[in-house]
C-alpha cells in the first residue's frame, strides 16, 4: 500500500532566503502528503541554523524544466551572440581598440 | 541535600513585585513548576526519537524537544537562583526524588499512540502559546525576555499539534477513532495546567507571572476551533486528574526519572 | 529533485545523439572537473553506483540514530542532552538531504527504505556495535564521525551535483558532531577515575569500527596482508574514481584518520587500542595495525544480535506509523489539489 510508504506521496522542492538581498536558491526537496506538512518539514529540515529570511516549497512535478545538457534548442544561441557581453567593447578607460591608457 | 518539601504549604512569603534580585521562594516554587513541565515533556518526547512515524517527525519532536530542555533550563536556573540553596539547573533537575518534581500529570503521561503525543501536545501548546505571551509582559525584566523567546517557539509547536490534530481527526476512520480516543485519555490531566495556589495568585497579582487559572477560557476556546476543525469532539471528562503540583505523581513517573538521573547518579561527584 | 521528467522539446528531435557521443561528452565533463546534474545523460554503471553510495550513506544515518538516540533520556546534564539532541536530529537531517540527492536519481526514498528495511541494501555495519555507556556517546562522536569527515570532506566534490551539494551541507554540521564528542570525552577524561574508565572502555570498543568500518575494506597494498580482498576492493575504487564519485583510497583516508586522531587521543590521555600504533619517521604517517579483514567480516554481517536490532528497531517504528502516514495523505488528498505523487 502506498501510503504505508514513507515518504509518500509526493516530493516538494524546496528555496531558501538565508539573507536579505540574496535571492531564494534551491537547497533540496522534502516528502510530504501537503503544502502545509512540506513548509513545515522543510523549515525542521533546512532551517536548523541560521536565521532565513524565507522558505518557498514548490510540488516537484509542477516545475517545468529546462537544462543545458538536453540538446534542446533552449540553450544553443546564449553562447554565440558575443555582442551581448561587456568584454565585446572597449573599456571606457580606452579610446578604442587601438587606443592608448588614460595615465 | 534533596529532602521533600511539602510544596503545599510554602508559608507566606517574601513581597513580590519587581525584579527579584534576592531569595525569593514563592517565585522559585512556581519558576520550578514550570520548567518541571518543560523537562518532563521534553524527557517523553526524546523517547520517540528514532520511533517516529517519518523521519521528518523524529526531526520534528526533536526540534520541539530542544527547545522545551531550553525553556527548562532558563526556568531551573533561574529558581535555582531564588529558592535560597544556590543550585544549578542539573542540580534540580538530576538530584530531587520524584517527589520533589511538581510538573503537571500531562507532561508525564506515557506517550501512547502517536495520536496521544498529539493530544498532549495540543492542549500542552495551546496553554504554554497563553502562558509566555502573557508573560513577556512580567514585571520582571528576565522573566519577560524569556516569554519574549519561548512564545515565538511555542507558537511553532501549537502549528504542529494543530496540523497534526487536523489531519489526524480528518485522515483515515482509524486515525479519526485512534485521535478521539487520545483527547479522551488525554483530557482529564489538562485541568491541573490551570490550577493555582495561593502562591501564583499572588504573583500573578503582583504582575510576575501569569495566573493560570485566568488563561483557561482562551484556552478551551483555542483548543475547541481546532478540535471541531479536525472532525471531532472536545471531551467533558466526568474526573480531572490533580497532585502533580504537590509532587504526587503517577506510578510511571519513577522510572521516568531514574532514568532520567541515571548516568548521573552513577558517578557521584562526576563532572560533565 | 525528484525524478527527471522529460522534457517534450527533446522527444521529438529527429536525431537523438547516439550513446558514444553522449558518454564521450560525459566523459568530458568528468574530465574537465565539471559537475553532472540530474538531467545529464550519465552511464547507468555511474548512476547505479551512485544510488547504492548515497543509499548506504543515507541509511547509516538513519540507522546512526539508534545507538546515540538510546542515550538521549540519560544524558547526565542538561546541556549535553541539549547537544545529543542536537546531534542525533543532524543525523535525521542528513539521511533526509541523502534521501534527496538519490532521489535526483530516479529513485524514492520509501523505496530505498524498503530495500533497507528487507535486507537489499544496508547501513554502514559500524552502527551494528551497541553503545553500552554515556561515554559511547562521546566516543561515536569522535571516534566515527571524526571519521566520517575525513571520509566525506572530498565527498563535497564529488562529481555529482546533488550528492556534492547534499555533501557539503553534511560536512558543515558533522564538524560540530567531532568537536562535541572531543568535549565529551575530555570532560569524562578530567572527571572521576571511574569517568575516565568508562571512557577508556568506549574508546577500545569504537576504535575498531571507526578505523576499518567507517572506510570500507582495504583497496591498497598498504591495506593488510589479504591481497584478494585489497585488490577486489581497489577495483571498485578505481572506477568510483575514474568517475569522480570519490577522490581517494580507503586506505589513504584510514591513514589520513589516524593520523589525526593519535595526537587527539594523547590530549585526551586516552589510549588507543592498537600497540603497533607509532610514529614513522620515514613514511611521515602513524604506522598501526592493518585491519585483519576476515575476522571483521562477521560485524558486517546480518546475523549478529545488533544488526538484527537495529533493522528491527527502525521496522518497528514504520510499522507502528503507517497508520500516520496513511492518515496524512488521506487528509492531503481530501484537502488539496491531487496529492497522488507523480510516480
């Protein structure tokens, strides 16, 4: 029977705010039957030291996903379009790429 | 040095109000009561360590458990510092014989079913959630501090009485019977939360603490929303269990506190 | 995470990559020192091997409570009740961080618990000993999970991402389980004679599981005398290592332990029960006594009273809660949006 399991039924990711400023990262996942049993399992799990800010708890299956490595075209262009990048252009200390340092 | 004090019959004492900074017996005497529930309660939660149902719960009474061996030792030292003999909270708590304790008859029932830790845990909770919110706001700067502290940590273990209450009473047709029956069994030993002597009116008149007797309609209020939520019904038990103020305590207790002071007993003059 | 989910934008591409290309890729990436996620293709040898490692790591957590959480109603202060409680809800919260890692993998925690709870997979045979006095308690926290550090340091770079991750969350709170467990030894070791006996005794009944057990069998010739068994188990390391699952031998890391531990045990005014244990000039190491391995192998067994126990003891408490469990989601699914669990 399924729900003698432990650990069923469902598995929730879980985010944490550990300061202020930073933003909520993904630390792990918990097991729990509900929303309220997740938040709860993952502050006893996740929070025992420190002081975080926040905690997100997310039901693993609703998040859609996409990654790098699944040759998907999600990814493919990021790497190529150098333009979008600061180190494309002189810096502002130079005149051009052929310029001279400001002293 | 632990001879039975018969904590009835304190004479009456010292003037209260204000910050006590010397003996004070009759705060002591109350001071130890409470961290006496503390300990107990935390001593049988640390008995379904690695018993849980989940992991997560053997997590989750663990967190609760540490902060009740907390609110014990804040509680302990501190009587130990007003009750004129200068003992430590190990002392108190590893060195009186089970007469001596005061703790409530709830705190040390045996922990049955899951759904009777539950049970303890709601009415347990929902008082202690009363008891430091009130008392966050003692004339004693100390003693309101630590209400400050151990209220928000209470109100986090009422959430999980709460939930598991609920989900309980609403789960499955045995876990609904398995929960009616814990709040039967549990119900007649949450009266003597709410018992006062002539002690804790004065000091609750004083302002020191909080008088229990006056939190226990807020109390059944609390209590009753969560048990209707949960499907089920709020006991009228027909006996209300008494005696663990004055140190009369169930036949579980003894070994409960041998072997709570067993290792300790074991080494006499032993440093830890 | 749970299992990987495909995603629809790959099902469809006309050439999926064939298993050459994606292994030479993986390769690369174990190569480069990269980490894999969950979502990388991976060898299924790479995946199986990581599901046991983090398995068997997982439930030597879980099944670690017992012996130290039997001592939690007879800690002999308040403070060091406050601390073992502490300690034993870290090992809950690291088999759970586990549990998750192996997760990542496909796999599900109440699986994996059933394979531990029927015998198909088991916890480390370290916590097969029983802890007979409080000064076991201190003993455990030195003695093993002092080992356990040295073992699950290079742990957290290890070439999975999850499990590195889950590592260095482990890592972080175990040092705080070593320095507690020196605290409580050294307060035993400047107590009474009798309080400094229990901790001798503790200490000549943990060093043997903490010095062969907490590192696995010899996988060197430094191992001992038994070659078949040094090479059998330097083949399995090898590939653990060529995959980046671990970064060093079992017997470098036994060394690297008692290198550490000798000087901690002469502080203490403890001994340790090994005489060949000496400084060697020449190797820059401890010299001691390779573990005689087939004597050791009847605590890895499953018939001896405390393996039995301990598997019990945890069959007990899942039995006695499937009533709970059963409960809780009953509740979820009469409450909630769907709480059937996606496989």
């Amino acid at each position: 029977m399924s729900a003698a399991r432990e650990g069923a039924p469902a598995s929730w990711e879980v985010f944490l705010r550990a300061r202020r400023g930073l933003a909520h990262q993904h630390v792990g996942s918990v097991r729990a039957a509900g929303p309220d049993a997740a938040l709860a399992a993952a502050r006893d799990l996740y929070t025992r030291r420190g002081e975080p800010l926040s905690l997100w708890v997310v039901r693993s299956d609703a998040l859609h996903t996409a990654s790098p490595d699944e040759r998907d075209p999600y990814f493919a262009g990021a790497r190529h379009k150098p333009y979008r990048y600061p180190e494309h252009y002189a810096p502002l200390t130079e005149k051009g790429p052929e310029g001279e340092h400001h002293a | 040095m632990s001879t039975t004090r018969d904590v009835t019959a304190v004479p009456p004492g010292s003037p209260p109000g204000g910050p006590p900074s010397a003996a004070d017996p009759d705060l002591a005497r109350h001071l130890t009561c409470l961290g006496d529930d503390a300990l107990v309660l935390a001593q049988r939660l640390c008995q379904w360590i690695t018993r849980a149902p989940t992991i997560d719960e053997d997590l989750a009474l663990s967190n609760i458990a540490l902060d009740l061996i907390g609110h014990a030792r804040t509680l302990l030292s501190r009587a130990g510092r007003l009750d004129g003999t200068g003992r430590s909270e190990d002392d108190l708590a590893y060195t009186r014989s089970e007469r001596e304790f005061t703790n409530t008859l709830l705190t040390e029932l045996p922990n049955g079913d899951f759904a009777v830790t539950v049970a303890r845990q709601l009415a347990y909770t929902h008082y202690a959630v009363l008891h430091y919110q009130t008392l966050a706001h003692s004339a004693d700067p100390e003693l309101a501090a630590f209400g400050v502290r151990a209220a928000k940590e209470v109100a986090f273990h009422r959430l999980h009485a709460d939930r598991w209450t609920v989900t309980l009473g609403r789960g499955t047709p045995e876990s609904t019977r398995r929960m009616q029956r814990a709040l039967e069994r549990v119900w007649p030993y949450t009266g003597e939360l709410f018992e006062e002597d002539d002690v804790a009116r004065r000091l609750a008149a004083s302002g020191t603490v909080p008088s229990p007797a006056a939190l226990h309609d807020t109390w059944l209020a609390r209590v009753t929303e969560v048990v209707t939520e949960a499907g089920l019904a709020v006991p009228a038990p027909t006996w209300s269990a008494t005696g663990g103020r004055s140190g009369l305590h169930t036949e579980e207790f003894g070994p409960l506190i041998a072997e709570l002071q067993s290792v300790r007993r074991q080494f006499p003059g032993g440093t830890w | 995470m749970t299992a990987p989910t495909t995603n629809p934008a790959t099902e469809d591409s006309a050439t999926a990559p064939d298993e050459e290309e994606l292994l030479a890729h993986f390769d690369a990436l174990i190569a480069d020192g990269e980490t894999i996620e969950p979502r990388d293709w991976m060898p299924d040898g790479y995946r199986r091997m990581l599901v046991r490692q983090i398995a068997q790591h997982a439930h030597s957590e879980i099944i670690g409570m017992q012996p130290e959480g039997a001592w939690l109603t007879r800690a002999p202060s308040l403070h060091r009740k406050s601390v073992l409680l502490a300690k034993v809800q870290d090992e809950a919260g690291h088999g759970l961080y586990l549990y998750s890692a192996a997760e990542t993998l496909g796999v599900d925690r109440a699986d994996l618990l059933d394979a531990l709870h029927h015998g198909r997979q088991r916890a480390s045979a370290t916590f097969n000993h029983p802890a007979l006095t409080w000064a076991d308690t201190g003993a455990i926290a030195w003695l093993t999970d002092g080992a356990a550090v040295i073992n699950q340091a290079p742990l957290c770079r290890t070439s999975y991402g999850p499990y590195a991750r889950a590592m260095r969350r482990v890592c972080q709170e175990e040092a705080f389980h070593v320095r507690q467990g020196y605290d409580l030894m050294r307060a035993l070791c400047e107590g009474t004679s009798e309080q400094r006996e229990m901790a001798q005794d503790a200490v000549n009944r943990w060093w043997l599981p903490a010095v062969a057990l907490m590192f696995g069998p010899p996988d060197t010739e430094a191992g001992g005398a038994d070659a078949r068994t040094a090479a059998l188990g330097a083949a399995v390391s090898r590939r653990a290592m060529a995959w980046g699952i671990k970064r060093h031998t079992n017997d470098e890391l036994r060394q690297r332990f008692v290198d550490t531990c000798v000087p901690q045990a002469e502080r203490l005014g403890l001994t340790l029960p090994d005489p060949a244990i000496r400084w060697n000039e020449e190797r820059g190491h401890y010299d001691f006594t390779p573990v005689d391995w087939d004597t050791y192998r009847r605590a890895l067994g499953d018939d001896t009273h405390w393996a039995r126990q301990r598997i019990a003891h945890r069959l007990a408490a899942h039995e006695d809660g499937a009533w709970v469990r059963e409960a809780a989601v009953a509740y979820a699914a009469r409450t909630d949006e769907p709480a059937g669990a996606a496989a």
